[in-house]
C-alpha cells in the first residue's frame, strides 16, 4: 500500500481493536496428525551443530536443521516445514518456548504432527502438552488491511538451556484465485549459521514448471519416482549472511530457489485480466459521478485528473483481503457504493471512470521495493505488491496511484510514482513495462532565508524561511499540513531551529500558500533570534551559519567498507538561499565552490557587496543508490562535501573579512561561508519519516535476521497491502 496519512490509520486501528480476539482453538483451524505419507524423513543428529562459534548464535538460539518439503501436483500443493533448534542462553529459551502457524482458514488447513523436546538426549512429546490457543491478529490493521489470516500459537512449559525443540507441521490447499497455478519459492540462507538446510521441491510430471537458482543458489539433485520430478538440496554448516547497514529496498542477497507454471509475463497478464473486467454498464450512482465530470472537466486532462482526485479523496483505504480477495478486487459499482476499497479496487474503479470518459486506462501491478529486481523473477503472479493506473493520452503514458492521499496539480504537473517497472494489463501486455524514473525535480524544495541584522550586532535579530516544496515534497507537506494541527507543527519548526540558535522564538504563525495547479506548496516562518552576534573571548562578534537540512542528506554511511549498496534519499534536489542584511558593511568578495560525486553534487557561491551577504547552496542527488565498489568514494566525497559547511563571521578583522571555520580563526581573502540553517523542521521530519517508510520496506524485503519457524506461504501472499 501506498496509503495517506499513517496516523490517521492508527486511529483507524484503534477503532477496530476489538476484532483482536483470542478464539479457542478449534478442529477448523488446525489438527494434529502424522506427517504426509509423501514426506521423506531428514535424520536429526543431536551431536551436529554449525562450525561457528557461541558468537555466532543469533538470538539466543542455534538453528541445526531447516527441513522445507513441497508437494505439488495439479490443484493440490502442500508444503511440510520441519525445524530443529537448540536453546544456548535464556534468549532462545524464549524463543523455542513459541511456536506460531499463520494460516488463511478460507482455503488452508494445518496438520500439526511433531513437538518433540529432547533434554539430556531424551527425546519427549510435548505435542500434547503445550498450550494452543488461535488468535485473529490482523497484522496489517494500521495499515487498514484485514486479511482474516489466523495464527495458532504454541506454547511450551518448562523450556531450559539446552534443550532442543524438534517442530513440524504440513500446510495444505490452493487459494482458488490462482486457478491452479503453482509459484514458490526456498530460501537457502539467512542471518543465522543452519547446521543443515534440507529442500525438497517434488512436483507432478505432468506439470509444466519452471525452476530458477538466483543469487547463487546450488543446483539441486535431480531424480524421478513414481510420476514426480524430485529436486532435493542439502547443504551442511550454511554460514551466516549479515545484511549490511542501509542496503535499498530492492537488493536481495541471499541465494533463493523459486519455481513458476507460467510461460511468460503475457501467461501472468492474461491471468491477471480475468480478475480486473472493466463493466459496460455503471450503477447509476456510478454513472452520475462519471457524468459530473465529464460536465465540469470539458478537456481529457483535466477529467484524468478529476477522476484521480474523485478515488483518492471519495473512497477511503481500506482492504479486506480474504481468500481470493488477496488478488480479486470487488466490482467498481461495489467499491463505489460503499466508499472504500484497496489499492486493486481504487485502481479497477479509476480505469472504469476513465473508460467510462473515452480515457484508455488499465490497471498495472507494480513491487514498491523490489522494483526493478522482480525482472530476476521467472514469471509468477508472486511478484507484486501493488496496483497502479496507467494512463494514456495525447500520446504520452501517465502512471498514478488512486492510494496516495488526493494529489493537486494539472496533470502535467501531478507527481508519478516511479517503481522502475511494471505488468500493464491492457490485452497485450507480454512483457514488463520500463516506468520513466524520477528525476530531482519531481522530488525538490527551494529554501530562502532572510536574516535582518541592520538594528545592530547586540539586537535580535528577524529571520523570515520560505520554503518552496513541488512534486512529491508538495504531495507530502500538504498531506501533514492536512491535519490541521499548526499549533504542534509550529512548535516542531521552532525546537528543530532551537538546536541551532539559542534565544529563538516565535515573532508570528507560520503561513501556508498552495497553489494546487502547479502542485506547489509554500510555507513561510517567522522568528526572532536574541544574541544572534555574541562575542568571542577575544571580544569579537561572531555569527555561527549552519546548514542542517544539507547535513541531514549528507551523512557518511556508518558503514564505509561494505561489500553491499548503499541506499540513498534520492533522487531529490535541495536549494539553499541565505541572504543576511549586516550590521555594517563589509568589502565586496565573492566565492564559489563544489564537490561532484557519481551520486550527488553540491555546490555553493557566496557573494558579499557592503552590508548584504548572499550564500546559494545546491544539492543535487541522482541516484537512489551508491554501488558498494564506489561507497568508500562516496563516503570520501560527503567528507568533503561536509567540510564546506559550518563556518561563522567574524568581525575580528572586518576589513580583511575574516571567517572562524571549525573553532579556528583564519584570514582569507575569498568568502568561506556556509548557509544559514536551513529548511523547516517539518522537511526535515517529513524526511526521516520518508526514510523510515522506506527502511521498514528494506526490512520486509530482505529475509529476516531470524530464521522463521513457519513455513512460507509462497504465491499466496497477498497482492498488495
């Protein structure tokens, strides 16, 4: 999902608490029996662990076998999940004291069938024993989606160190919204040392099926009995794979086996079709909204952009994501009707409006995070987490998302996502579609700072900030701003400029200007600044200029020496102009100065002409992404970079003009100055948040530290949360 406001959903989630119910367990959620007749047993040897050392155990716990086995044949799939994990601190007590099992009662069952603790090389059935109870969680719920998914949870008593937790279990059925279609997948390693990876993939003869090792995952051994194909991987002391620090969204290191019964993208379209039919014929509550617009909006552009804002601003976010209903949307009368729906629905319900107008439309599965990474993909209905509209008129194709919170601007000027690629399904697609990527300007904020410091060096002084937000800036700060909660918006800007000037305050509210044709959005603050000018111990005046919003982007990575990508906040483009009206004259210099990076550019000109003082700062990053073979340069390069920010004016030596840069005061003959801190608090919060959206979106990407107890759900994973 790429939904509105965050907080809004969690009052959202609030509300609906109630549906967090703990149910008793029943034979409906799950059963207990024995394993599959078709699993083939994978011997445990107690005595056998990684060839790591305690350092290595992750959690508290020592992973010795991950055993995956699945069955597939025509409409049937099942898959056996088998693990044995040993307790080394008190941490992994609690670890393998749980054991939890998802499942989507509305096509699933669980067969329950090992629990066993070995304890001093006893070996007893805890089966039993442990208490099971079945939760309705909804995992999604702040992010308005309910998938009725369950989770029976185990419990066992009396877990110690060094006991070892033998589990498994057997998930059977087909969501029927994949019409027997087969997709999966096998991880081969995680963050954690596995004693023994055992994988076994047995499917039907008869089925067409495609099998691929990515990022370096072993070739299987291959073999036939009784009208099954049979690839079996076993791999013994798999080491640990740390994922680096700050890795993007779309980097998968970890060797992966996945498998696929579809030909091509064109087999995956044609599929997807069948669950987006475009109705001929429109409720007539439907109708009339669709005729409304078509009166106000005489010209095509503006009826897209009409009917864009009409699902984004009308029909609320909101997915229940049930059984077929992960892939499925319901019919656009329906979602129309009841004003909500997610983003498959949002997206049917804008291609039929459009339709509706003489608009070509169609709706576009997309991945937020992996992007262009699912090309590595054999072609599955897995791939996906997402569902755009793309448009085409006058010639030109227009990607928009009916999720985001209502978008202002014509549609020249209405923000894209850009998800790098995309399956459109129009009736021809055969391939994935390139998305146009983003460029700083679709990302960009100006900021203009006046400083007023003619009263005098031992006056406050009066700072005016004008910050200049369009593209998706624009679409973000409106968002916020939308809450309508200036009182605590104000006192952010004023604690963030706080940490720089001490003595700030508020000399009136902050203002707001949208102009929703150019999706442009200005805000303007007003502060004071006592003792902007203190003196130093040499009883010179000295005015300190900090650049925070710069800084903010120009991080060195915590991390310079990696063997991974390092993730950026672009691309984006910041602008940065400090023009200060001095207490007295100083002699006309001029400066200017740069740092290129093959990721970013930053460059300033500082020019002062008798009292007035103008400093332009520009930071330009283009990429998304540092390749780890350039991040030592990167980091070398922000060093520089950092190194042209922070200086302060000095009146030591005004007719030389003299500047202190790091504590030290140093004559020089050009300007060295930084600019004056510079951009909203709010950007600067909106900023962190982005990057939090977008880290919680790496994590969910790449496989987890933990190795999971549960088994994975392959293609049945919803399509979009």
């Amino acid at each position: 999902m790429i939904a509105g406001n965050r907080a809004r959903a969690a009052r959202v989630a609030l509300a609906v608490a109630g549906m967090l119910a703990a149910t008793a367990a029943g034979a409906a959620d799950y059963r207990i029996g024995p394993a599959p007749a078709w699993v083939k047993p994978v011997p445990f040897d107690s005595a056998a662990h990684p060839q790591a050392d305690a350092a290595n155990v992750a959690y508290g716990a020592r992973y010795d076998l991950i055993d995956d086995q699945v069955r597939l044949s025509a409409n049937s799939r099942a898959r056996f999940h088998h693990v044995v994990s040993e307790a080394i601190t008190d941490k992994g007590i609690d670890d393998l004291s749980h054991r939890e099992i998802e499942v989507d009662p509305s096509w699933e069952s669980i067969t329950i069938s090992q629990l066993d603790v070995i304890r001093d090389g006893k070996r007893v059935s805890r089966l039993h024993d442990a208490q099971v109870k079945v939760l309705q969680r909804e995992r999604d719920l702040e992010s308005r989606v309910y998938d009725g998914r369950k989770s029976v949870m185990l419990d066992l008593p009396d877990i110690r160190v060094g006991d070892i937790v033998e589990f498994a279990y057997t998930r059977s059925g087909m969501n029927p919204v994949f019409q027997g279609h087969h997709a999966g997948d096998f991880d081969m390693q995680w963050q954690v040392p596995v004693a023994h990876v055992h994988r076994r993939l047995s499917t039907a003869t008869s089925l067409d099926l495609r099998v691929a090792r990515l990022t370096g995952a072993a070739a299987p051994q291959v073999a036939q009995a009784d009208g099954f194909d049979e690839r079996t991987w076993d791999a013994h002391d798999v080491p640990a794979l740390r994922v680096e620090d700050a890795v993007p969204g779309n980097f998968n290191p970890y060797p992966w086996v996945e498998w696929s019964d579809f030909g091509s993208w064109g087999d995956v379209a044609r599929w997807a079709e069948q669950l987006y039919p475009v109705p001929v014929r429109l409720s007539p509550a439907l109708q009339a909204a669709v005729d409304g617009i078509a009166r106000q909006s005489p010209d095509g552009d503006a009826r897209i952009v009409a009917v864009l804002r009409l699902v984004q601003q009308q029909v609320r976010y909101l997915g229940v994501e049930i059984g077929a209903g992960t892939h499925a949307p319901s019919a656009p009368d329906v979602v129309y009707a009841r004003r909500w729906g997610d983003c498959k629905e949002k997206a049917l319900l804008m291609v039929t409006m459009l339709h509706a107008l003489g608009i070509a439309a169609s709706p576009a599965l997309v991945h937020t995070d992996r992007r262009d990474d699912i090309e590595r993909d054999l072609p599955n209905a897995g791939s996906f987490d997402h569902v755009i509209t793309r448009v085409r008129f006058d010639g030109a194709d227009y990607w928009l998302d009916p999720t985001r919170s209502p978008q202002q601007g014509t549609l020249a000027h209405v923000s894209q996502p850009d998800y790098a690629r995309a399956l459109v399904l129009d009736g021809r697609s055969t391939a994935l579609a390139a998305m146009p990527a983003n460029t700083g300007a679709a990302h960009s904020r100006d900021v203009q700072i006046s400083v007023d410091s003619r009263a005098g060096f031992d006056q406050p002084v009066k700072v005016d900030v004008r910050t200049t937000y369009r593209g998706f800036s624009a679409d973000m700060v409106r968002d916020d701003l939308g809450e309508g909660e200036r009182a605590e918006q104000q006192r952010r800007y004023l604690n963030f400029y706080a940490g720089s000037y001490r003595g700030i305050a508020v000399a009136a509210p902050f203002e707001v200007a949208d102009d929703t044709r150019a999706n442009q959005v200005v805000v303007t603050e007003h502060y004071t600044v006592k003792d902007f000018w203190p003196k130093d111990d040499k009883g010179a005046r000295q005015a300190w200029f900090h650049v925070p919003e710069i800084d903010n982007e120009l991080k060195a990575p915590d991390e310079p020496i990696r063997t991974m990508p390092l993730s950026l906040h672009g691309p984006q483009s910041l602008r940065e102009q400090v023009r200060v009206r001095l207490p007295q004259a100083w002699p006309d210099r001029h400066a200017e100065a740069s740092v290129i990076d093959g990721a970013f550019k930053l460059s300033k000109s500082v020019r002062v002409r008798g009292d007035v003082l103008t400093a332009d700062y520009a930071l330009e990053i283009d990429k998304d992404a540092v390749p780890a073979a350039a991040v030592a340069t990167y980091a070398a390069d922000v060093g520089k970079a950092e190194g042209l920010l922070g200086d302060s004016l000095s009146t030591a030596h005004a007719d030389a003009f003299s500047w202190a840069h790091a504590g030290r005061l140093v004559e020089r003959t050009l300007v060295d100055i930084a600019a004056l801190l510079g951009l909203v608090m709010l950007v600067r919060w909106l900023a962190i948040r982005w990057r939090a959206r977008r880290a919680r979106a790496a994590a969910a990407t790449v496989p987890p530290a933990h190795v999971p107890v549960d088994a994975a759900n392959d293609s049945e994973q919803p399509l979009a949360a």
